[in-house]
C-alpha cells in the first residue's frame, strides 16, 4: 500500500517527505521483492549484494559511532511519544487529524534518516511495524473515539517501539540477523514515484474508448495466460532446487566421514561446511515444499481457475447485451426501410389521385375515386411504418442505454478479478523471493566466516597438537652388554631390545611384552581405563569425539531419546553401559557429554530459569554454566582476537545450549570453538529473567553512570556543552584508570557509591558477579592481543548484567540511551576491580606495596576472601 493512497494531500503537509518514503516503506504491486544489504566496507547509503568484507565483525557497531547512534535513538523516541500524546490528547477533536499527521510524517522522517546512516536496521520487522503505525492513524477516528481505536492505536506505538528497541540492541550487541534485511533496486525506486491511477479513472478512461470491454477482457484472458507461464517457471526452478538438494545430500553422506577426520588440517573448516551444506538441502527442501503446497503453485493454479470461471461467465454476460442491442438495430434498420418504401408508396398515389382530378370528365369518376381510395390506403400503411419505426428507434435506445449499464458492470467486475489476480500473484511472488533469500542470504556469510577462519590457520599447528595429544612414553635406553657364557643360563636369557617406538619386537612373549611396554591411550580421561576410553566393540571404525570416548557403549536395545540432536532413535544407536545415554550413532561424531559413570539426570531446564534456583545448586553459589565456560575459555582464548565480541555459529551455539541442559556439568567443551563458548555465556546471562545485578539496583546504577559521565561535560567557562541538551551521554566523564591513591578524585566517588550499593546484592549474586568480573579482568589486561579492552567489555556485557524491569515499550526505547551508561559501570567494575571486590586488608597492603614501589599495579591482585564482620562484598 502506498503512503500516498493512505493520507490525503490536503490532511498532510510536507508531501515531498511521503514521496521519499515511497522508497522506504512500499512495494507495489507486481514488482518483485529484491534482497539487498549493506556492507560496512563501502559507505554508508552504498547498496550491494550481501557479501560481508570485514569478516564475522562487519555487522558491528563501531565504538566511537554509538554515541550518534543514540542520539538518533533519542530522537526517535521523542517523535514517538509526540505522535503518541497528540493522538490520544482531549480537547479539539476537528484540528488533530492533521496534526497527528504531521506528527506521524516527522516520525517517519527521523526514522529514514536513521535507516539510512544505519543500512542494518532496514529490515522487515521494523518496515511491518511503521506500515501498522501508518493504517492505524489514518483510520483512527478523531471525531467519535473509542476505546478500540485507542488500543490499537498504542498496540501499533508498541510494535514499531519494539522493533526498533530490538534492531538497535541488535546492532549494538553485533547481532544482526541479515536475514530480515530488505531494500529496493535504484531501478525500481524510479518507478514507485510515478503517480498511480485511481481505479475509477481506468473504468472511466474504457467506458469512454471503443473496444474498452474487448480489451480488458483480452488482458484478463492474458493473465491468465500469464499464471500459467508463472506457475511453469517455478515448477521447474522447484524440480531444478530439488535435484541439487537431494545432491548435497547425497555429497554429505559420502564425505561426511572421509574429510572431517579430526587430526588433518583445517578439519573444523570442512565440518563446518559439510553441516551448513546440509542444513542448505534440508532447507532447500523444506522450501520447495512449501512454495508448491502452500504459497505459490497451489494458491496460483486456484486462483487462475477461479479466473477463468469468472472472466468466461463475464464475457458471456457481455456478448447477451451486445446481441440484444444488435437485434434492436436490425429491426430498427428494418422499419426504417418499410418507412421509406411506404413513404414512397403514399407518395405515388397521391400524384396519381391529383393527376385524375386534373384531368376530369364523367368517364374517369369510377377512376378518380379508386386513385382516392389508393392514397388513403398508402397513407394509412405510411403511418403505420413510421410508428413502427419510431417503436424501434426507442427499443434501440433503451438497448443502448441498458448495454452502457452493462458496460460499467462488466468493467468493474473485469477489474475487480484482474485486481485479485493481481494480489495472488504480488502475495506468491514475495513468498517466493522471500524463501529464496532466505535460503540464499546466509551463504555469503558463511563462505566469508569460512575464508577468514581459513587463513587464520598456520601450517603445521594440527600435526604439532596431534604429536602433543598422543602422549607417547618415552623411549627407554637401550643398553647392550657383554655377559659371559653359562652352559645352564644359555636357553634362557634373550637380549632385549625395543624399537624406535617403544613397542617390543616381535619374537618376544605376550607377558613380557605386557609388562614392559605403555598403552598408546593415556589412562587419564576422566579417571578411565584406556580399554574403557575407546570402545573397541560395535562403534570402533566411527570417528568418536572426544567426550563420546569416555563412554562405555554398545548398541541402543530399545527406543530412547538422542541426548545430542534431542530426536528419537529407533534403530543404528548407541547407549552407553554405565550412565545409559543414548545417542544417534551420527551423533557419536559430536556428542559433547562425557560419562558421569552412573545413571544420566532427566534434562534440565537451564536457559531462561531463575539465577537464584540454579545458584542454590553449587557449592559457591555460582551456577556450574557459568564456571564451565569461563574456565575453558580462560585455558585456550584469553589472547583471541575480538572474543565476545565475534559471535559463533549459531546451530553449533543452539547445539552447545541443549548439551548443557542435557549434561549439565558434564559437557566437554575442549572440542568447542571459543566463540561459540563465549556466545553460550552470554545468552545465558541475558535469558536470566532477572539479571545479576538486580532490577531494583538499575536506577540507580544508571545514576551513577550519568553523574560520572556529566562531571567532566562542561566548557571551560562552565557552560554546558551544546551536544548535552539532545543527548544526556554525551559527556565522556573522567577516564577510568587505577592509579592508586592518584586516582581521579571523582572516580573514587564512583568507585566507593558502586562499591556500597553492591553490598545490596545477594551472596550468591554477588560472587557470581565478582567471578565474571575477574575473568574480564584477565581478558582487559591481554588487549594488545585479543583488541579487548574494558570499555570494548563494557559495551558487550553492559545490557547482559544489567537491564531495567520490563514494563512497556517506552521504556524499552529509553533503556537504549543506556547503553553507555550501563557499559560505563561495568568498565569500572572491571578497571577497580580490586577495590570494588577485595576486603580493606587486601586493599591497605596493596597501597603499601604501591607506596613502596611506587608504581601502580596492573596485573590482576590476588583473590582474597575476609570472614571478619568489617569485610565488605566478600
């Protein structure tokens, strides 16, 4: 629908504004719906295919453009909440109509300037919600309101609120789902601005043409002709999409097992491309089905027959009237001859009558009379004829105008089935194109995320982890030496003697063999034997991973649930001897929980449940997720470059999810790529349906974020700075550095308010906090590596440890101009970590050695843990 069929001209002011968010916000009919994202390498407002340059951080936020990003938030949201007031306002009911629309024009305004400085919030969601906001204020009535216009009216304000509030989040978090991303061709913007006929113009500009009715009735008969064509088209793309879908399935099967051996090179790369080409093919498939069953061939081939039914019955209809009127002419064109040859006729016979009577005389009296009587009778057949006549001439008109009638109807209908037409085919065509991008549009990231993990690689790296995961013994000494001869000691002493490898050769006894030589498998994995480790009974030539080796297995005797993909297995399964798990003889190959030796717990509900219910069930009060993947991140990813920043992928993040909740502590992550750990972290913290730091410390956090921020926001003639008065962040505050007694005065402020009104905390959400809290520390004090420092930190786990309460979508926009605040507060907690968290003892001796050296510390203090009542947090 168009903005401009929406408001009238004369309701809105600013019409040059509508006719640019033309391009913005419609589609019109019969265009096809092109997919097309921005790439951050070419401009902002460039428009090109998806293919991202900068690698799986092209779709974030840079830092320093945050700042311009919320003022435009703020803006935003103040537009809204204008529109908001003015609409739902009492007073004069005849003058809001055109204000509202003003309004609405300066909402959308804003929201096109932001769309286009931020090509990645153009997506559907956001489009959908702005189209709702439109309808409902153009059909909300002014003069008589009620409350159902009402709550539609802020139904339509929450969606684009949320929307917008979840895009924006998105961007910020490096979370864009390019999957939702639409723009149009420059081609076809030209096009929308073109003003549209009304459909009373087109049946006038007909009824007004000779042959109108002919030819729409040809271009209904066209397209029909033309769904046809349509449907052919894609039935044969569909049959086309289904071969190569059954393809990749087939290359899947064949290469799963031959290129993803754990120890070659780049075997994470293929493994990873052999699971994308396998969710492409069941994608594709899934697609095909749908497009043929449900959005475009069924509903296409049911409306063409509806169609044709119609457009016959119409046609017929119009060749009755046209025939009736054909018939009338006839007889018409017959009565006029009959006039004129009675006409005619009369006229002979009255000559003739007035020639006898000229000529007179008693012999032609008989004559005279009969001539006489012969013009009466022409007359008489004369006024007959020309009643006649004029009797035609009426029934032709009436036919005429009836036929005109006809003509208005048959036109309207003609239109109205061309137009239904019209919208299934529009309807199919965005279904179709929107299946194809979403089946295309991941395929450029991945072989991106493919090419720059590739070269991430360094030759020989997997053959120098394979030789260290091998754990060979070492090699004896040999030693040779010299032993006289013994007649009784001759049969029975052998030189010993061990190969290169340390195997014994082979003339030697099973015994001795045995007895001196150590088994390739290190007995260490899990507290195991090594004949345990690796089953050598009906699973020994399948590629296990490394937690599924821990596992005593043997085939699944009867149906039971697959822990690892959570689908039923009925027959080719694996159950494990001691804890009975059960797992998809495929899913051997990445099954991620270890063996507990004794029975497997039901599946845990993890992500989503109350901090508090999971905390109660460690031993320190910190949920065993949490520790996991900190602990394993710390072994391996301290120095990754952009950790927690990068994001994993998402089908191993939802697999590494459901292990955890299947396996709880159990789950092996060794095998786990860091980003994919990291994502696991911090989905987990902000599905807490309260954050750690609580919902009734929010406020006053975000207060002391701001008082921070604004310290330093003055001019040096102590006026405040002009950006302050459009954005309350825009103030940088003092920088956060631990100097030690040094420190920024107003710093030590904030440091000692944040560290009394964590006091306020629960134990267990206090430890919890100061756990992660010490990681980021170990992370921040690596950023010449891993490009991490604590603001970077800040900016990522801000909105995960903290979040205001839930309670509308104003506050959902609001909680956006938070952003720097609720990242400057975990900046300080993570650079003053050792005063916000360390007892007074720890911190007094810290300022001693500090005096002493006279240099600040930087390396992370030791954790020290008070149980004296003058100990503060812990």
């Amino acid at each position: 629908m168009s903005l401009i069929s929406i408001f009238p001209k004369r309701e809105l002011k600013g019409v040059c504004l509508i006719n640019d968010l033309m391009h913005l916000f419609c589609l019109p009919s019969g265009f096809p719906l092109q997919s097309w994202v921005f790439t951050k390498g070419q401009g902002k407002g460039a428009l090109t295919p998806t293919a991202p340059s900068e690698g799986s951080e092209s779709t974030a936020i840079e830092v320093e453009d945050i700042p311009a990003l919320l003022r435009d938030v703020a803006r935003f949201a103040e537009a809204v909440e204008k529109l908001k007031d003015v609409v739902l306002a009492e007073g004069k009911k005849e003058s809001q109509r055109p204000v509202a629309h003003e309004c609405l024009g300066e909402v959308l305004r804003v929201l096109r300037q932001v769309i286009n400085t931020y090509p990645l919030l153009n997506t559907v969601e956001i489009l959908t919600a702005a189209g709702k906001l439109i309808s409902k204020v153009k059909g909300f009535h002014y003069e008589a309101c009620n409350e159902a216009d009402k709550k539609d009216f802020e139904k339509a304000i929450e969606t684009i609120a949320v929307a917008f509030s979840s895009n924006v989040s998105e961007l910020l978090m490096g979370e864009v789902d390019s999957s939702t991303l639409l723009s149009l061709l420059p081609t076809e913007k030209s096009r929308v601005s073109l003003s549209p006929v009304t459909a009373e113009a087109v049946d006038v500009i007909l009824q007004n043409s000779e042959g109108g009715v002919d030819s729409a009735l040809l271009y209904a008969k066209t397209i029909s002709k033309y769904m046809k064509d349509l449907m052919t088209y894609v039935e044969k793309r569909i049959s086309l999409e289904t071969e190569f879908s059954k393809g990749l399935q087939r290359l899947y099967q064949s290469c799963k097992h031959s290129i993803t051996h754990p120890q070659m090179p780049l075997f994470s790369i293929y493994s990873l491309a052999l699971e994308q080409d396998q969710e492409q093919s069941v994608g594709l498939q899934q697609a095909n089905t749908t497009l043929y069953n449900q959005t475009f061939i069924q509903p296409l081939m049911q409306r063409k027959q509806d169609h044709e039914k119609r457009r016959k019955e119409i046609k017929e209809h119009w060749i009755r009237a046209k025939r009736k009127l054909m018939e009338c002419e006839a007889n018409l064109r017959k009565a006029k001859q009959a006039f004129m040859v009675r006409c005619e006729e009369y006229d002979k016979a009255k000559t003739a009558a007035c020639r006898a009577e000229e000529e007179g005389g008693g012999s032609t009296a008989k004559s005279v009379e009969k001539k006489k009587r012969l013009e009466e009778e022409a007359r008489n057949k004369s006024d007959e004829a020309e009643a006649t006549y004029r009797t035609c001439i009426a029934d032709a008109t009436t036919q005429q105008q009836e036929l005109e009638h006809t003509k208005v109807t048959v036109l309207r209908q003609l239109q109205d089935i061309i137009k239904q037409s019209d919208q299934t085919i529009r309807s199919a065509t965005i279904s179709y194109y929107q299946l194809m991008h979403m089946q295309t549009v991941a395929l450029p990231v991945h072989y991106q995320t493919l090419c720059e993990s590739s070269k991430l690689y360094d030759p020989g790296h997997q053959y120098a982890a394979h030789v260290r995961d091998l754990q060979l013994p070492e090699q004896p000494t040999v030693q040779y030496t010299f032993e006289s001869y013994s007649p009784f000691s001759s049969s029975s002493h052998k030189i010993v003697r061990t190969s290169s490898t340390g195997t014994m050769s082979s003339n030697e006894d099973v015994d001795e063999k045995d007895g001196n030589v150590t088994s390739f498998e290190a007995p260490n994995m899990n507290g195991m034997d090594p004949d345990v480790v690796v089953s050598t009974r009906p699973f020994r030539n399948i590629g296990l991973s490394k937690a599924a080796q821990t596992h005593r297995l043997r085939k699944l005797r009867t149906p039971s649930k697959c822990r690892e993909c959570d689908s039923y297995v009925y027959f080719q399964g694996a159950e494990c001897e001691e804890c009975f798990l059960a797992c998809h003889k495929r899913c051997l190959e990445t099954l991620a929980i270890q063996c507990g030796h004794k029975k497997l717990q039901g599946r845990l509900q993890l992500f989503g449940r109350d901090f508090s219910q999971v905390a109660s069930c460690a031993s320190d009060g910190i949920p065993f997720i949490i520790t996991k993947c900190i602990s394993e991140i710390e072994r391996r990813a301290l120095k990754m470059k952009g950790i927690y920043r990068v994001n994993g992928v998402k089908t191993r993040v939802e697999k590494l999810c459901q292990a955890f909740e299947n396996g709880k502590e159990l789950v092996e992550l060794s095998q786990c790529s860091p980003h994919d750990i990291s994502n696991v972290l911090k989905l987990y913290l902000r599905q807490l349906p309260e954050p750690i730091m609580l919902f009734r410390l929010y406020n006053s956090l975000m207060g002391l974020a701001k008082e921070s921020l604004h310290s330093e926001a003055f001019t040096p003639e102590g006026e405040e700075a002009e950006t302050n008065s459009t954005n309350p962040a825009a103030g940088k505050g003092p920088e956060l550095v631990d100097l030690g007694p040094d420190t920024d005065p107003e710093v030590l402020v904030l440091v000692n308010k944040l560290k009394e009104l964590l006091k306020e905390l629960p134990k267990a959400n206090v430890a919890t906090l100061r756990y992660i809290i010490r990681h980021l520390r170990r992370i921040a004090e690596l950023e010449e590596d891993n490009k991490m420092s604590p603001s970077n930190l800040g900016i990522v786990f801000g909105p995960s440890l903290m979040r205001p309460r839930p309670t509308g979508a104003t506050i959902s926009l609001s909680s956006l101009v938070d952003y720097p605040h609720q990242a400057r507060i975990v900046e300080t907690l993570i650079v003053f970590y050792s005063s916000i968290f360390q007892s007074k003892t720890s911190q007094s001796s810290k300022t001693c050695r500090t005096d002493s050296t006279s240099t600040p510390q930087v390396g992370l203090p030791v954790v020290c843990v008070c149980v004296s009542s003058n100990s503060n947090i812990l």
